[in-house]
C-alpha cells in the first residue's frame, strides 16, 4: 500500500506544481515531426492526409519500452499482441497479420506464418535498441507499398551514424536495463566515429529474461536471450551524394523445459540482412533527388521439440525438427522532382519496387516407442510446401499545392505485378497447387484545407490490395482422424477501399486530431469449415477446413487525440478510439476488433527530469462473433513513469500496473469459447522497469 499511496502523490504533485523559467517546446517539436509513410520522402506529420501514428526515440525512452508490444501502449487504433521472447502482433483498427506490411530502413521485412490467437509466427524479432522513430500508416496504403498494405504500414527507422555523430568526431554510450513483466536485463552499447568525410558506428545490444507472466503468475516458465547488432557505414561520393552500407543481425533463443524428455521446446529465429542506399541530391531534368537501394535479408525460425504421446499402437516420444524460412531480394528506386506550373507547385514522387521471396516450411518428426525402437527417422511432415513468390510495383504520387497555405491534394497511383509459385515437392499431392499470377492497380487521393490559421480539414480515399499468402493458399495438413487444412490455390487477392475525413487543430497552447473512417474488404480471405467426414470413432468427425474468399468485411469508426500545455512545464495527452465491424455476409462481427478504449497522460517537465502519471482503459467488450464466443469486462490501469538527467547520465524508470489491476485485453482471447478460463490470458500484475544510460 505503501508504494502504490506514495506514487499517486506524487504524481498528484507533479500536477500542481507551479511554473519555473523552462519553456514548453514540445508542441513546436511535435509540429515538426517528419515522417516518409505519407508519400516514401520526408514530409511534414502536418501535411499527411491520412493518419499515422508516431513513436519516437525520446518516447520509446521515456516509457522504458523494449519491443514493439509496449511501444504503442499510448496510441489511438493500434494494438499489439505478444510479448518479450515471443511472436508479436501488431493490429490497426482491426487489421493485422500479414494485412499490415513492415519496412525498416527501406526494406521489408520477412511475412509469416499464422501461428493462433491472431498472432504470426515469425515477425516482430527485431529490437528497438538504436530505432529513431516508428510510424504507423492507418488504412490502404498500397498506392506507395504495394501488397500487404491493405490495413496500413509499419515503418521503423534506425538511427545512422551521422544521427548519432551530429557535429562530432566521436560518440559513444552505454545502457542498462531491466523489465520487471519478463525479469529482463539489458546491456546495450553503441560506437559512432567520423573518419575524415566518412561515418561508421556500431550499435550492439544483448537481452536476457524470462517469460511474461499472467497476473497469477501461473503459466509455464522458460528463458530467453537475445543479440541484435548494427553496423553500418557512410560514404560521401561528393557534395551531393552518399552511400549507407547497413549489416542488421538479430538472433534470439528460447528454451522450455516443462518435462525432462517428454516436453520441451528450443527456438532459435535467425535474421540477417545487408543492404546498400544511394543518395543523390544533384538535381537533373528527371529528379531533385534520388534514393536507390538493394538488399538481402535472410530469416530463419527453427524449433526443436520433444513430446510425448500415446496412439492406438501405445505410448511414445517423438522428436520435432520444425522451420520457417525466409530469404528476399529487393531494390528500391524513389525520385522526387518539384515542378512549378503556373501559380500551382507540384511535388512529383515515382519509383520502382522489386522483390523476390523464397519461402519454405520444412517439418520433420523421429518417433521412437518407450522401449527405444525407432518407429518415424527423420520423416517429412506436411504444413504448407514452400513458394517463390516475386513482386513487381510502379508507383507516382502528385503533392499539389493549389492554393499556397490553403489547400493541397495528394494523388497517387500504383501498378503492381504478382507471381506466386509453389514448391515442388513429393510430399504433397500433384495437382494440388496452381500457380498464382495477378496485377493490381492502387489509387490514392487525399486533401487537406484549412479553414483557418492552425486548423485543418483532410480527407482521403485509399484502395489496398494483398495477395493470398503462402501458408493460406497452400496449406495443407491436419491431425487424423481430426481435422484437415486442404490448400485453395483459387483464392482472389483481397482488396480494400478506405475512406477517411478528420479535422486537425494546432494552436498556441493545444493541438488535436479528430477522424472518422469507413473501409470495405472484399475477397476477405478466412478460413471455413467445408465439409464434415465420419471416423473410425465413434461420435467423432473429421472437420475439414479451407481458407477461401469472404464476400466483403466492413470496418468502421472514429479516432480523437487531444494534447494541452497548461503552462510552459504541464502537458496533458488524450486519445480515443472506437471500432464497428462485420462480415457483411453472415452480419457477424469480426473477430479482430477492439472494445472502445483510450488513454490519458499528465506529464510535468522541469529542466532536468519530469514525471508522467498515465491512465489507459478499454469498455467490456460485447461485439462477439457469436453467442458462444467470450465477451470481457471492462478496465482501467495506472501507470507512472519518470526521466532525470544529470551531466552525460540519464535514467528512465517506470511502475506499470501500478494499482495491481487484474484484468484481460479482448485481443488476446476474440473468438474464443466463452467458457475458457480467463486466468492464463491475464495480463501481468505490477512491475517495475528501468533503463540507465551513460553517454561519452
């Protein structure tokens, strides 16, 4: 009682504490946000017709955040599933998956597998250790990225050596860390040197911790550890042209070991990539600038595992050698060419997108009998046979400026080719597998105009489109007499229409956003159950299950973000979000939503530390897609979280949960049986983070 009275005065304090000589900047910084998800070059947060959502470096900081799962605690439309050593999701206004393309530094990074509970296995091992900014694109945004981009985009930047450098020859620091929900520890470094007109810097980060638990700390243990590795150079060609040389590596290893010999699990996912950016700013007839890259990304998840069962011919263990892997080329051309026409001020903006995929899912078991015959060696296993699948986009987008500081309209459009071809293997029946081969076409229009000094009306219409993935055109395995996944290799590309119109206000001593938006999926790709067969079981059917086309998926709803400085030192941030979406076939909700839900931070900052005390909260949650689906109860929790820099050390800390609230977020169980225990999927109680950092 003592820590939770203790903490809520002070925050109480912080927020009464009167004004000092420190002067409120941030609404000038947040003005200025850039961000490239808007039209792939650097622009104004202000001038983006669609809504995006912004983390940056000082924030990922501040709110002692170690992934992607607690990046986005304090924003509107976005959750995340997932946690520290685990898979991660990320869900905006109710699309997510592989719905939601991930780029960093340029490229993209690998897709998935659907691995249960919304989650793919295979994405969000990446850290956040040395990430500059994240944004976050809400809606279609196919018209600049192409496939995948149909619920939005995640775009994360890192920092580069001349981030790091500024004006200095030399920079160095050294972190620490600990994450009370995974008992993680941290130690992070980062080198920067400038080598006459070159850069190079090294960023290094190593994570050890456990699983995270539920709130009665009931579920079953295992350990993980974590190396991610950054290096990378610059290269000045000239006065106007430069080459950045990336090598990204990151590895993370869990082991669980809950039965000696009859149930454990050791992961390893491997990820590698190498890539090369050109720079040019040397203006030409063609193009103000010019950024060209190429790159090689190779993924890897292996999972061994022990189990033991028991058939109709007794008991036995089986030893699992599963995999997922991923390896793409790509390469990335975006010119910019500002063109005057008459009184109206063009902003040109065309490229190219390539990328080839090699994806396979190779699957192994070895069965020996309690005895020690070897029943299975090493024998092939079904999931879904692997697939090369390549990607081809032309992209342009027009920023017009027809009215100077009144009124602008982006309009943008996108050609794309797709070829996916299955994997050959004996495996899997002949025949079963078709080639798929379609074209696209993306286009965007959007506009902001403002009424007056410091407030805005935007609007934007969006078409997005995906391509069947792999693992859902192709899947084909089950568990006998049980179940069986039968591959549709006729699945149609699903596409998006995404409408939106907001209002935007940015004043002396507030600024807000409000927006309402509507988005029409057709050809929803889900998987159905098609037919039922009888078994040798008595009472018992084998259910046999497709992925095909839903005929369209409606989704929407509204966002509200308000920020207030109500002196040079207090700032209070707000946001609301509310969701409503249905198969427009069967009028049942979709699975994927969220309950209305929302924040509220109070920050206090004084010339050397400052203190946030923040309230997030999500309504029961009733849009269930059936009656025997599970319904959740509303909650609220408090978290306080602090900053305070002296000389070259800063130190963030952090009680999340702070009133020890026991409660579920509806993501982590939609669409399951109402009569599930809720106790695994509680989210954890309170703990305490903290992160140190030295800078030389």
């Amino acid at each position: 009682m003592t820590l939770k009275h203790s903490s809520i005065a002070l925050g109480v304090v912080a927020a009464l504490l009167g004004t000092t000589d420190a002067k409120a900047d941030e609404f000038e910084k947040s003005a200025e946000v850039i961000v490239v998800s808007g039209s792939r070059v650097e622009q104004k947060l202000s001038d983006v017709t669609g809504s995006v959502s912004v983390v940056t470096e000082q924030t990922l900081e501040q709110e002692v955040s170690i992934d992607l799962a607690s990046a986005f605690r304090y924003k509107t439309g976005i959750t995340t599933q997932g946690s520290a050593g685990n898979a991660q999701a990320i869900t905006v206004r109710g699309i997510g998956g592989n719905r939601v393309v991930y780029i960093k530094d340029g490229r993209r990074l690998n897709d998935a597998y659907e691995g249960g509970q919304g989650l793919l296995i295979g994405r969000g091992y990446l850290d956040i250790e040395g990430v500059r900014q994240i944004e976050i694109a809400k809606g279609a945004a196919s018209s600049l990225y192409g496939s995948d981009a149909l619920g939005g985009i995640v775009v994360i930047s890192t920092k580069s050596p001349s981030d790091y450098l500024a004006s200095s020859k030399a920079y160095a620091h050294l972190s620490a860390g600990y994450h009370g929900a995974s008992d993680e520890q941290s130690i992070s470094g980062v080198f920067a040197k400038r080598i006459g007109e070159h850069a190079a810097s090294l960023q290094l980060t190593r994570r050890e911790g456990s699983e995270t638990q539920n709130y009665d700390e009931s579920l079953p243990e295992y350990d993980y550890t974590s190396t991610a590795a950054v290096l990378k150079g610059e290269l000045a060609l000239g006065a106007q042209s430069s080459l950045l040389t990336t090598l990204d590596y990151y590895t993370q290893e869990t082991e669980q070991v809950l039965a000696e010999q009859s149930n454990e699990t050791k992961e390893v996912n491997d990820s590698l990539s190498v890539s090369v950016l050109y720079k040019s700013s040397a203006a030409t007839a063609l193009y103000d600038n010019l950024q060209a890259q190429a790159y090689f990304s190779d993924y890897e998840q292996r999972s061994d595992q022990i189990r033991a069962g028991a058939d109709r011919s007794g008991p036995y263990v089986d030893t699992n050698d599963y995999r997922f892997e991923q390896q793409i080329v790509g390469t990335r051309l975006v010119l910019d060419k500002q063109l005057d026409v008459g009184a109206v001020a063009h902003q040109f903006v065309y490229g190219l997108d390539f990328d080839r995929y090699d994806t396979q899912r190779p699957r192994y078991k070895s069965r020996r009998t309690l005895q020690g015959a070897l029943v299975k060696d090493n024998e092939a296993q079904k999931a879904f046979p692997g697939a090369d699948t390549t990607l081809i986009g032309l992209f342009i987008q027009d920023n017009v400026t027809l009215l100077p500081d009144s009124l602008t309209v982006n309009a943008g459009l996108r050609l794309d080719s797709y070829q996916m071809d299955p994997k050959h293997d004996t495996l899997y029946a002949s025949g079963a597998f078709e080639k798929i081969d379609e074209t696209a076409l993306s286009p965007k229009l959007g506009v902001v105009y403002s009424i007056s000094d410091g407030l805005s009306l935007v609007g934007q219409y969006a078409r997005g489109f995906k391509i069947p993935p792999h693992d859902q055109a192709y899947q084909s395995h089950g568990v006998e007499p049980f179940y069986q996944i039968i591959p549709n290799s006729d699945l149609d590309p699903e596409y998006s229409d995404s409408l939106e119109l907001g209002l935007k206000g940015s004043f002396d001593s507030s600024q807000f956003s409000l927006g309402v938006f509507h988005s029409t999926f057709d050809d929803f790709i889900a998987n159905q159950l098609v037919r039922t067969e009888p078994t040798f079981i008595p009472n018992v059917s084998k259910q046999v299950y497709q992925y095909q086309n839903i005929e369209e998926v409606k989704i929407k709803g509204f966002e509200a973000n308000m920020t207030l400085w109500l002196n040079d030192q207090i700032a209070i941030d707000s946001g609301l979000t509310y969701l409503h979406g249905k198969n427009s076939q069967t009028d049942d909700y979709i699975e994927s939503l969220s309950p209305l839900n929302g924040f509220v931070k109070a920050r206090y900052e004084s010339e050397q530390w400052s203190l946030t005390t923040a309230l997030r909260a999500a309504s029961h949650m009733d849009k269930a897609p059936s009656d025997a689906a599970i319904k959740t109860a509303g909650w609220a929790t408090v978290d306080v979280f602090a900053d305070y820099h002296w000389h070259n050390w800063q130190l963030n800390m952090g009680i999340f949960n702070l009133l020890d609230k026991e409660y579920v977020n509806y993501e982590r169980v939609a669409g399951s049986a109402a009569d599930i225990s809720l106790s695994q999927y509680t989210m954890p109680g309170r703990y305490l983070a903290a992160k140190v950092k030295v800078t030389f």
